[in-house]
C-alpha cells in the first residue's frame, strides 16, 4: 500500500498537466478515481489491493492545483468531465468507469451528468460531499458547525477560507500525527478500525499532504465549487449511480447523500449501517466488485484505436 509509485502525466490541449497514478492490472478495464480532499492521486494506493483482485486499472488524478496537476484558472465541473474523458483517451480507452470518494463524490457525479454515457460505463459516488446540490451550502443543516462554517466561509468570505485550508496543509505536511489523531477523534468507531489497518496511516497521511504541494489555493477552489450551487441538475441523471453511504459517517452525514439518491432517477443507494466516512475502505471489496462486474473485468478490454 506504501511502496513508491511512478506518477506520469498527460497534457491537456490548454497546455495543462495532469497528473496520476495507477494501480491494479495493467490491462484491465480503467476507473478514473477522484480524490477526496485534502488528498491527491496517491488516494489510489489505498484501493491497490482490491483494483488487483478484481482485474482493474485503477487511476489516482489530481485535480488541477492539487498534487502535480497543473492550476487551471477556470474550473467547471463540465471541465473536469472533459478532462477525465481526455484522460480515459490518452491511456487508449473507449470506455470506462468513474469513481469518487468524499469532495471527490461530486465529481464523479458530474461525469454522469456530462460524459456521454456509451463511454463512461459505471459512476460511483462513496460518502460524497455533496454540499452545494440543491443551492449554496444547502448541506450545512446536516453538517457539523466547523464544516458548515467552512461552507460560509468559501461563500462569502474567501480570505478566511483560504486561512482554514493553509492551516490544515501546514498540520497534514509538518505534523502528521497530530494529523491523524484529531481525524481519529473526529470519526466512530467503525472509521477507527480502518484507521488502525497495517500501512493505512501512512499512506493517508502522505495523500493528504501531497494535495498542498503548490500550496492551498487548488483545494480552495476545489471546495469553494463544492459548497456553491452546482452548475448541473442531479435530478436529471438518469443512468445508473452507485451511491454507497455509512449511516454512521459523522464528516459527510448519511441525509445529504440520501436526499441525493431520493432525487436522482438513476441513483442505486447502498446504506452500510454503522459504517463511517471510511466506507470506501472497510467495504472497498465489495464498492469495487461492482465496478469490475459492470465494466466486465474478465472481459476483453475495449480500447481506443
């Protein structure tokens, strides 16, 4: 889970960078993954594993700020579905399937509302932070007062916000275990098992850290969409989404995401009772034995010419 792994990049038609890793089977069927936040393309090493046993290529992206992919003054969500396609055409892949975790949950939900669904074959959301769906900060209800705060924050004081997510990238980078012991405090009991799990502190802790490596402002404007009105309609996607939710999640509150599902035609929700905000880990085997049946993992693997 910790071993070093090669980071490569590809180039935007904007002269960006992005840049990822992978994991799994070389050769089987591509999952996009998008990071939660603070975290970067390493996120992908915490899904080795699973990806290998069940026949997937499995790609980390940073999204542009973040990690090593390039700041980008514009973003979108509609923009970031394009890059995920790019990214899916450079690795020679005709179709594929998408996956997000916590702030990276979003995204993938905006890939099923831009991508053209004859290429982007699965979507699956897990404990997405979905704060800004139905209006600005429309979650803060169901948030804790600190993150609804942040929501304030990005909304209508930016400078503060900025000063929050300096802060949480100086602690992530230089005190790691600090770190890690308020995330322990802040999660239950379930969370705190995965958080015990041979090599997974370190692995997490160095994700997260890699997100500031060009400072704060890639996740800033990263959450700042998070918490604002998204720019597409969820009650509009009719293609199937897999939403996995812990009912027991104290970060991102089980009723944020249900109310997504409740509206979302194509939405399949799997509640995981008692499990926190670290379902995507302690049910990754079974989160990802969809994905490979969807994508036909044992399939032969369609490609880009």
């Amino acid at each position: 889970m910790t071993e070093p792994i090669a980071t490569k990049t590809i180039a935007t038609p904007d002269g960006r960078v992005l840049a990822y890793v992978e994991v799994g089977v070389p050769a089987g069927p591509l999952v996009i993954h998008n990071h939660g936040g603070p975290s970067s393309r390493l996120e992908a090493l915490l899904f080795a594993d699973a990806a290998a046993n069940h026949g997937l290529r499995f790609v980390g992206v940073d999204r542009p700020g973040m990690g090593q992919s390039s700041p980008q003054t514009a973003r979108s969500y509609e923009g970031w579905a394009d890059d995920m396609t790019r990214l899916a055409d450079a690795l020679g892949y005709d179709e594929f399937g998408v996956t997000g975790w916590s702030e990276g949950g979003p995204w993938a939900l905006a890939a099923a509302a831009y991508i053209d669904p004859k290429r982007l074959i699965h979507v699956t959301s897990i404990a997405g932070g979905s704060y800004g769906a139905f209006g600005d900060n429309w979650a803060a209800q169901y948030l804790s007062k600190a993150d609804a705060l942040g929501g304030f924050l990005a909304l209508h004081f930016k400078p503060g916000f900025r000063l929050m997510y300096e802060a949480i990238g100086l602690t992530a980078a230089h005190f790691r275990k600090s770190f890690y012991r308020e995330l322990q405090k802040a999660v239950n009991d379930y969370d705190r098992q995965v958080l015990l799990h041979s090599g997974f502190e370190e692995a997490f802790c160095a994700s997260c850290a890699e997100c500031f490596a060009q400072g704060s402002e890639g996740l800033v404007r990263d959450s700042e969409l998070l918490y604002r009105r998204w720019a597409f309609d969820v009650a509009t996607i009719e293609r199937p989404v897999h939403m996995w939710q812990g009912l027991g999640d104290t970060l991102v509150p089980a009723p944020i995401n249900r109310e997504i599902a409740d509206k979302m035609p194509g939405a399949i929700w799997h509640a995981v009772e008692k499990a926190g905000h670290f379902v995507a880990v302690g049910a990754v085997d079974q989160v990802l034995g969809i994905v490979a049946k969807d994508l036909g993992a044992s399939k032969l693997v369609v490609r880009r010419h």
